[in-house]
C-alpha cells in the first residue's frame, strides 16, 4: 500500500499562506490576461506528495481515465492510457497506486522564482431562468456564433503564435474588429439567439463560466456550452468595481458583484460595457454529465480543473492541495481537461466544483493559495 494515500477519513493539518477560468481551447472571461508563464519542473519523490483518501484517489484517477478516449494519439499519454485499459472499470487503492508509481514520475511546479505557491480558484456550471422565445421578463438573448465572425489561427503562418487567434469581421478586403460587448448590448447582433434570460448579469455571469444551463418553464435545462469570442481582451468587471471606489479589492466576488447590480440597477449597463470582451455559444445535448471542458469529455465535479496548457498539458494528471473557502482540505489528484484565457501562471489551477447556486457560491468565493504536482509519464519529454 501506498504511503500517499489512507483508506479512512483523516484530517490534514494546513498551513495558511497568503494568496500570491468547449470542445476547442477556449478563451472565457474568467479573468484578465496574464504574462507569459516560466514553469520550472522540480523533481521529487512519490513520498513528497501529501497524503490522500482512497475515494479521492479512485475519484481523481476514475476522472483522468475518463480522457482517454481523447488521448489514444497523444504521444506521452497515449501509451499510459492504453496500459490503464487493462485495468478493471473500478481498481481498487491499490491498483492505482501501483499503476501510477509504475507509469508516471513527480514534478512539484514552480514558479520563475522557485515558490510552489500558487493560485486555486474554482468554477462551476450555473442554471438561470430563461425561456426559448423573448418576452417581457426574458429579453437578454444568448447569441450563437455570428455569421460574419472571421476568425484566423495566426500559428499556420508563424509558429512562434502558437495558440494565437484573430477575430473580426471582414469590411471590403479588410478585417477589422467585431463589435465590442457594448455595441453588441445595445444594437444586437444578426446571429443565431439560442435562449433568452432574465437578467443581464446572469448573461455576463454565463459568460465567465464558458457553459451552463437555461432552467425553462417546462422543467426542462437547455444545456449551453462555449462556442467563440469576439477577440476583444477581457476586462473584469470586479476590477472596474474597484476603480469606481464600489469594492474594496478583497472585497471582490461573483456575489458582491451581483449584490452591487441588484442596488446600482441604473450603472449596471456602465459596469458590463467595461468589459469589451463577448462570448458566443452553442447548444449542447441534453444530458445529466457535467459540461464539456476543452479536452471534449465531461467535467467531473472535484475532480476536473482548468489548467494553463502552456504550462500543463491537457489530459495530464494532477495531485492538487490546497483548501476551501472556509479553510476545509482539498488533497487530491485530478484531471487537467478544461483551459480558459484567465488561467494563466507557473502554479494556476480552476478547480470545477459542480453545478448549481450552492456550488456557484463555493466557486464565487474560492481563491485560494494552493500547490500542484504534475504526474508525467516517465521517459517523456517535459513541457516546454
């Protein structure tokens, strides 16, 4: 049996440091860009690694494994995934972490100044009201892709732009830029409107969190996942809080935002148009999974995150310790299967917690220190 891992209930001691976002790789609003990640892999030892119930050992490798489908051509874990293949649909404590000691190595990431001390925050799916046609309650529409929205991979020309796009519409022989959020608020859009909400923070909400879910009338939940982006930069509505003297800084969260919204309804419109940025989505199937990460598969809840994929990976496996809001234990391994323009940085991590308004207010609330390990598969060429 594995050092690494306990098989009862246990609780960690935590030591509190101060704190230092589908289906393609996708850019949400989950935060303002950030610089250019300088990773360093520091070798360690499989007894470095804190300490793990066996449910969430089973839990985190149940949800890497469920990536597999999507990694059978990756070079470094697609032979990791075959192997795993052979394993019974439930292994026991003991075959994964035989398994993992066998296949994968340890590697604390740290940032350019050495510190394994980074960023945990968490996200979710929401479900907000709304209906498939407008009316006087619902008129915030949810738009599809526009027509004339152009999008160039710079990377087919210059490689050094690897994972860069351009976005704009097309004026004569020119692209010029698409709308701003602003514009497309107040004048529209001729684009497909997929469902209509009841509240415009709940659309700007939407947007930070790349997927969610409309609850109709009917009971039913339209399922909406990311699809694009008008190519403007995202600005945080929290920081324009905070420069307009609303908000303290550390006062900042999807509730104190919303709350300032329900009070200021007449600067609501103010708020949002200093985010230039727009997101554009698509329907998904209806389904009980969690949403579509970037990886394609679905997210598991406390077991899937959002990475930097510069720094790490999709599909790789992590072991991730850092704590709740209100300071509970979070040691685990889980899967690296969603990415977004926010999560940026040497030790960065968003953590998804589930779906629904108990886990939005868990999410709204997380920002925490925390610290990652990257399990890689032995003999393969670490990121670059």
């Amino acid at each position: 049996m594995s050092r690494f891992f306990k098989p009862l209930a246990w609780a960690l001691p935590v030591v509190m440091l101060l704190a230092g976002c589908n289906g393609t790789d996708k850019e949400t609003d989950k935060d303002a860009a950030q610089p250019e990640p300088h990773t360093t892999y520091s070798k360690a030892d499989w007894g470095a690694l804190p300490e793990v119930t066996g449910s969430d050992l089973q839990g985190g490798f149940a949800s890497w494994r469920s990536a597999c489908t999507r990694l059978k051509a990756d070079q470094n874990w697609g032979p990791v995934c075959s192997d795993a293949a052979s394993l019974p649909a439930s292994p026991s404590v003991e075959q994964i972490s035989s398994f993992l000691q066998t296949h994968l190595d340890v590697y604390s990431l740290r940032s350019a100044q050495g510190s394994s001390d980074g960023l945990i925050t968490g996200y979710y799916e929401p479900v907000y009201p709304g209906s498939l046609t407008r009316t006087k309650a619902a008129n915030v529409p949810i738009y599809g892709i526009p027509a004339d929205l152009i999008v160039v991979n710079l990377d087919s020309l210059y490689p050094e732009l690897k994972g860069k796009r351009l976005r704009g519409r097309l004026e004569g022989r020119v692209i010029k830029p698409y709308d701003t959020a602003e514009t497309i608020n107040s004048k529209g859009l001729d684009a497909p409107v997929l469902a209509w909400l009841t509240d415009p923070m709940d659309l700007q909400f939407l947007q930070i969190q790349g997927s969610g879910r409309v609850q109709l009338d009917n009971g039913r939940q339209l399922r909406i996942g990311y699809a694009d982006q008008n190519g403007h930069p995202y600005k945080p509505i929290g920081r324009w809080l905070v420069e307009q003297g609303e908000l303290k800084k550390e006062d900042v969260t999807m509730g104190t935002i919303h709350a300032w919204a329900m009070t200021h309804p007449e600067r609501v419109h103010e708020m949002l148009a200093s985010n230039p940025s727009y997101v554009f989505f698509t329907q998904n199937p209806d389904s009980n999974e969690g949403p579509r990460g970037s990886l394609n598969v679905p997210l598991t809840p406390g077991y899937s995150v959002a990475v930097d994929r510069k720094v790490i990976p999709l599909g790789s496996l992590l072991w991730l310790s850092t704590t709740q809001p209100d300071g509970q234990p979070i040691v685990r391994p889980v899967a690296a299967q969603d990415t977004g323009g926010a999560i940026a940085g040497e030790v960065r991590a968003d953590f998804f917690v589930g779906t629904g308004p108990e886990a939005g207010q868990l999410a709204g609330d997380m920002k925490q220190t925390g610290s990652i390990w990257l399990l890689w598969p032995k003999g393969a060429v670490l990121p670059q």
